[in-house]
C-alpha cells in the first residue's frame, strides 16, 4: 500500500488519482514509511480541534508558450473622401477620359484600395448601363420589324441633332 503524498490516505499500489482529494498522483509516487506504531496510547483532549493533515505544494505545471509581440503594425488604409467620391464621378461621367481613368484607376492602383474598387464599381456600372441600352435597341428592332442598319441610320442622326443642340 501507498500513501498519497497531499492529503495522507493510504492507496493501492497501482492507483493513479486520490480516492480523498482527487488529486493526480505524481508518476513515480514516493511510498511513505509505515509510522512506527505507538507503544503508548494518546490522549486526546475533547477541547481540543483535530488537526488538519498536512498537504504538500502541488507540482509546479510547465511553462504555457509565451504569444507572439507584434512589433510591426499594418499600414493605415486610405479611405476616399466625400469630395474624392465626387469628384472622381464627374470624372467618369466625361466620356473619353472617363473611360480611360476608369479603366486605369480600376486595373489597380498601387497605394489606394478603396479607388480601386471604387472604378472597378463604376466600370462595371457603366458596362451594365451599355447591356441595357443595346438590349434596348434590339428589342426594338425586333419590336418594330426594323433591320439593325435602319435603326443605327435614324440613331445616327438623332444623335448628332442632339449634340448640335446641346453645344450650340
């Protein structure tokens, strides 16, 4: 029989936990000396508190892996300003220019994400404005019974009337 080495109760030998505590038991548990028995009785006193056994310190645990420090921060991300966002939709809305600026602020731009992204939406925007006006047109040449070469002849010249209008 052993003894356990935190609260004293004696343990079969192959016990790896206290039955009293609960305790693990270390791998290699010291076995206790028997206490040599008393030839005298002791006398006991009823005043007298009975004594709290004795418990060792539990064994130290092993050392946790300390968390990495960052030293270094992420850089600041540059956000588009109220007057940037404007500003830039004027600048798409001019039809040649526009489009280049979309299509060179849209294929990347090195420093600023959100620009980016901001062209590649107003790319794709106009990309999708172009569908439904050429969807438009065919369904009505469809609509009308009209080839596509008599449509874009009165397209053409509607146009043309219009800008003439416009900037004269």
């Amino acid at each position: 029989m052993k003894q356990c080495p935190y609260c004293g109760s004696e343990l079969n030998d192959d016990a790896r936990f206290c039955v009293e505590c609960g305790k693990a038991l270390p791998a290699e548990a010291p076995v206790a000396a028997e206490a040599p028995v008393a030839e005298e009785p002791v006398e006991v006193s009823v005043a007298e508190p009975a004594k709290a056994p004795v418990v060792a310190p539990e064994p130290a645990k092993p050392a946790e892996p300390e968390m990495p420090v960052i030293t270094q921060l992420p850089p600041k991300k540059q956000m588009l300003s109220t007057f940037q966002y404007v500003a830039l939709s004027l600048l798409y809305g001019l039809p040649v220019i526009g489009l280049v600026f979309l299509f060179v602020f849209g294929a990347g731009h090195p420093k600023n994400g959100s620009l980016k992204r901001f062209s590649a939406a107003m790319l794709i925007l106009r990309l999708v404005f172009w569908i439904l006006i050429l969807a438009g047109l065919i369904v009505a040449m469809v609509k009308n019974g009209r080839l596509l070469t008599d449509a874009l002849g009165q397209l053409v010249p509607a146009v043309t009337n219009l800008l003439k209008a416009i900037f004269a």
